[in-house]
C-alpha cells in the first residue's frame, strides 16, 4: 500500500508540472543610441500557447508607465512618468488591430471593440516614443503574462541611450607655434557639450599615444545638463609630429584634429661666412695692389738705367 500511495502522489505531481512554458519567443526591439528630441519607436512581440492574454506591460527601469490588460475597463493605460512621452500605441492581437492615440484610453479605431477575452496564437505592439530627452535614458521592459490558469510571464529589457553630439570638433590649446630642441610640450583637448561624456584619445605620428604621456580625462558638467571631457599630453617636442586627438562617443560618433608641431631650425653662421668673404676680400686686394707696386720697381728700374747711359 505505501508503495502504492507514492507512485500515485508521483502520478499527482506530474500532472501539476508545466513541461511548457505559455508565453513564448517574446522580443523586445529597441534602438540602443538615439539623438536627442528624436522619435523611438519600442516594439514587442511574443506567442501565447493554449492560453489567453492577461496583460501586456511596458516598464522604464522599475517603474511601470503603458500597460494593456483585457479584462480592465478601459484595457489601455499610460502612466506618467519622466522621460517617457507616449505618442501612439498599435497592438496586433491575432487578426485583430487595436490603435490608441497617446495616454488617451480611449481607441483610436472605434470599429474595432475592445477585447475582454481573445485567444491567439502571437501579438505585438508597437509604441512611439516622442522628442527623447536626456531623462529618457535607461532600461525598458516589455513583460508578457499569460491568464489563469497558469499566469505564466515574461520580461525582456533592453538599454536605451540618448546622444547629443559635441558642439564642436575637438580643439586643442596650449600648441606653440615653433619648439627649441629639448623643449617639453603640454597641450590639452576639449571636446564640449556633450551626452554622455566623449572619450578623448590621443595619436602620435598614427600610433596611440603611450599612457605615461597622456593625463587622466576630466569630464564637466555644464549647466545645460551636458558634459565636457578635457584631456592632456605631455612629451618631447620633435620635429614634424603630428599629433591627433579624437572624441568618440560609444559607437556612433567620432570626430578628430591634426596638429603638427614643428621645430626651430638651427641658426646659419653669417660671421663665419663674413670672414671668408672678408679674408677672400683681403686676398684679392693684397694681390692687386703687389702687381702695382712691382710694376712702379720695374718702371724706377728702368728710368734709373736710362740716366745712367747719359
């Protein structure tokens, strides 16, 4: 009899073990980077076996602000929150289409009822999220929940990051116009106005610039709510390098700036030339002038020999 009594709490528990999940090949798609005040649209789809929806909800970090549950009346509901400004909804239960125009509860399609029980093999939204801010920023959430009775749900996140381009190209202060041999040369790169902060990296000549030679990047606040990276180098001035700093911002922005740095070139030696035009100079006429005293000899030599025969 024990035996017995087992396999049929045995039999027991395997019937209530759910071998299958309800709520299955739920996506989430969301563009990682996106520009400020831009348009982001949130999309969410997943498949539903042998169960009803319960309800759909959309979250941004912990924090709920769009949900979509049949059994409520009405079933739509957006809930302010910062950061997030819901435009328009779409869902696609099934064959049926259901539009929704902003935080209205109200459906957009109004020859289309709203749905209190629907049974459907895969579903989706679609969300247009308006003029992003720098508060949009963060985690969403797309959670997917089957009905009774089994409850079964999902979640998928994914990050969302808002980029403001620098204001500028990175610029580059501190640069002297000519370097002395032995001359140390600091300079620093300020890419400015930012979100988030640009990463500023150095090259020398078209190499990475070695670590001892380049500072720790600082980044500002400015009162616009953007950042400001500065960073410095510092190394032994040679003749013709080229030196490039380039602001990158995760993988969407870069821009970058040449400078060449040139030496002073070695001073030319006019006094030494001088003297060897002066000494040529001497030359020449120190032999000039032995031609005309020798030719005033030979003339006085002959004068005198031409008195003498008188």
């Amino acid at each position: 009899m024990k035996g017995q009594g087992s396999i049929v709490l045995m039999q027991i528990v395997l019937l209530n073990m759910k071998f299958g999940l309800t709520v299955k090949d739920l996506r989430l798609h969301l563009p990682s980077v996106v520009k400020l005040r831009s348009e982001v649209v949130l999309e969410c789809s997943f498949k539903l076996e042998n169960e009803s929806l319960y309800s759909i909800k959309l979250y941004k970090g912990r924090e709920e602000f769009l949900h979509f549950v049949p059994a409520f009346s009405p079933p739509y509901k957006v809930f302010a929150t910062k950061g997030v400004n819901v435009s328009w909804t779409n869902f696609t239960l099934g064959s049926t289409e259901l539009y929704y125009k902003g935080a209205s509860p109200f459906q957009y399609n109004t020859e289309t009822k709203n749905i209190i029980a629907n049974q459907f093999e895969s579903g989706s939204l679609s969300v247009i999220l308006s003029s992003v801010s720098l508060f949009s920023a963060g985690l969403f959430g797309c959670e997917v929940s089957a009905d009774y009775p089994e409850y079964d749900t999902d979640i998928r996140r994914k990050h969302l990051h808002v980029f403001v381009s620098p204001s500028s190209r990175p610029h580059v202060t501190g640069l002297q116009t000519r370097y002395k041999p032995g001359d140390v040369l600091n300079i620093t790169c300020l890419s400015a106005d930012s979100f988030p902060a640009a990463n500023i990296s150095w090259f020398i000549n078209g190499n990475k610039a070695s670590s001892n030679t380049v500072g720790n990047t600082t980044v500002k606040t400015e009162k616009s709510g953007l950042l400001s990276s500065y960073s410095q180098l510092s190394m032994l001035a040679t003749d013709k390098l080229i030196i490039k700093c380039v602001a990158s911002i995760l993988t969407s922005f870069w821009q970058s700036t040449d400078q060449v740095v040139n030496l002073l070139e070695p001073p030319m030696s006019p006094v030494l030339t001088d003297r060897k035009d002066q000494t040529g100079s001497i030359t020449s006429r120190a032999t000039r002038g032995g031609w005309f005293v020798g030719w005033i000899l030979v003339i006085f030599q002959f004068a005198s020999k031409l008195c003498n025969d008188d």
